[in-house]
C-alpha cells in the first residue's frame, strides 16, 4: 500500500483532476469510478499517464489535497474504509519509536 491508498477517494481523484486542469487542460479528466476498489492509486497513476503521457506528479497532488482541505477544513482526509488498516499500522509504529523495554 501507499500513502494515497489512505486519501478519501474523491479527494485524491478531484486533486488529481485540478493537476489535470493546470498543466495538461486538455487532458481527459479521470472518473473516480474508473479508479475505485484494489489498486486505486496505480489505477489513478496509469489513467494520468494515458491522458498525458507523463508520470503522475504527487508533489503537485499533495499540494492540491492540503488546498483543498485549507478551502474546506471540513472534508475527510482519510478514506474511512481503510481507516482501521491505518490505525494498525500506526500502533506497529508506535510501538516501534515509544514502547521501551525494561531491562
């Protein structure tokens, strides 16, 4: 999994789009329905590519995602159903970095 893979669909895709609409205005906008299920983020990057034929800029996308959520502090960052799977991993990090061992 990658870090996107944790991003509210719709907003990872209507970031994506607003990268879409500066630099290649053009290009066909992606659907979050072509994008939805396993392998969103390769599905998002390869859809990217096909309309532009460049490598999906995720500088650029995480800057439009923090716009976006400055805009509107209310939208959901984290994508509810892989919520729990981000908590897991998050606790496995924090054991790793603050739990000490008495010795």
């Amino acid at each position: 999994m990658e870090t996107e893979d944790f991003i509210n669909p719709g907003l990872f895709v209507e970031a994506v789009n607003i990268v879409l609409s500066h630099y290649h205005p053009n290009a066909k906008r992606i659907d979050l329905n072509e994008c939805s299920g396993a392998m969103r983020t390769k599905k998002v990057a390869d859809a990217y590519k096909k309309a532009t034929g460049v490598k999906l800029p995720k500088v650029e996308v995480a800057y439009e995602i923090l716009n976006i959520l400055d805009s509107d502090p209310e939208r959901v960052l984290i994508d509810r159903q892989r919520a729990s799977v981000l908590r897991d991993k998050l606790g496995k990090i924090e054991k790793l970095f603050f739990e000490t061992t008495d010795g």
